[in-house]
C-alpha cells in the first residue's frame, strides 16, 4: 500500500512539473510603429534576338557522266595525235581514260557555298523591384510593454495612434 501512494504521489508532483498552461487573451493597445518591410524581386521578361548567320552549305549534283564522257573523247582525241602504231593506240586509250578521269573530277569541284540564315534566340532581360513584404507593428499595451507583430501582405497597415485589438498566448509552467 505505501507503494502505490508513493507511486501516485512522485506521479502526480512528475506530472505537475512537466506541464504547462496556455493562456490566451485579447489586449486592446495603441499602435505606435508600422515599419514596412522590403524584399527585393526579379522579374524577367522575354524578347527574341535575331541575326543573320553565314553557314557552310554542301550540295551534290545530280550525277552525269557528260562531263566524264566528254573527258574520253576529248583525251582520245588528244592521245591518238601522238604515237605511232601500237603507241598510238597505248596513247588514245590513256587520252580516254586521262581525260574521263579529269571529266569526272571537273564536275565535283567546288561544291560547296555560303548561305545566310536568319536565327533568333529567346533571351531574358531582369529587373530588380522593391516591394512591400508586408509590415512590422508595435503595440503598445496598457502596461507600457510594447508588443511586436509582423502581418504579411496582402495586408492594409492600422495607422498610428489608432486602437487595435492584440492577441496574446503565454505558457505558464514548466517545459
């Protein structure tokens, strides 16, 4: 038995030691500072930048064999004016074959250019701005304390000297 009320009584004075009481209470007091508190924001707002731009530009003709045929025939004719007998014959044929192979060459060169192309890009101009965050308030309560709140905006400031009603929560006891 003297166990259970010592439990009971070192439970009750535990108890009693750890808690504590919220008190909550309206005071009517006197608005003395409204302080308006800044933040800075950066705004960015969107435009297109445009230029024209030089690019490299590769094409390939439709294949012929003109140019190569008219080679041959060109460089036979010029092979089969030098030599003679099976030389002769040795030359046209190495005309033929000189002159196809320059043909062909001929028609692939220079096939590449230049072309302008117009390219735009979205960039970003920024913007600080300085607004009102919302607002820091001091109360001054009938006990002479003066008593600090912040309210963020949206909000719409008391004016000075004017009444306000703060609410006010307080511990007593323990933690």
């Amino acid at each position: 038995m003297i166990n259970k009320n010592i439990v009971f009584i070192l439970s009750f004075i535990i108890f009693g030691f750890f808690t504590h009481t919220v008190y909550a209470e309206s005071i009517r007091g006197l608005v003395t500072i409204v302080h308006p508190v800044y933040d800075n924001y950066i705004s960015k707002t969107p435009y297109q930048h445009c230029y024209t731009k030089q690019v490299p530009t590769s094409y390939r003709r439709t294949s012929s064999t003109t140019p190569a045929i008219t080679g041959g025939i060109i460089g036979g004719v010029i092979g089969n004016q030098f030599g003679k007998g099976d030389g002769k014959t040795i030359l046209t044929v190495a005309g033929v074959l000189l002159g196809s192979s320059i043909g062909s060459d001929l028609s692939y060169s220079d096939n590449s250019y230049t072309k302008s192309i117009r390219q735009c890009e979205t960039l970003y101009n920024e913007r600080m701005d300085r607004r009102i965050r919302g607002y820091n308030i001091g109360v001054t309560i009938p006990n002479g304390n003066v008593i600090s709140t912040f309210k963020s905006e949206p909000y719409n400031p008391p004016r000075i000297h004017s009444y306000i009603d703060v609410h006010i929560s307080y511990n007593v006891g323990n933690n």
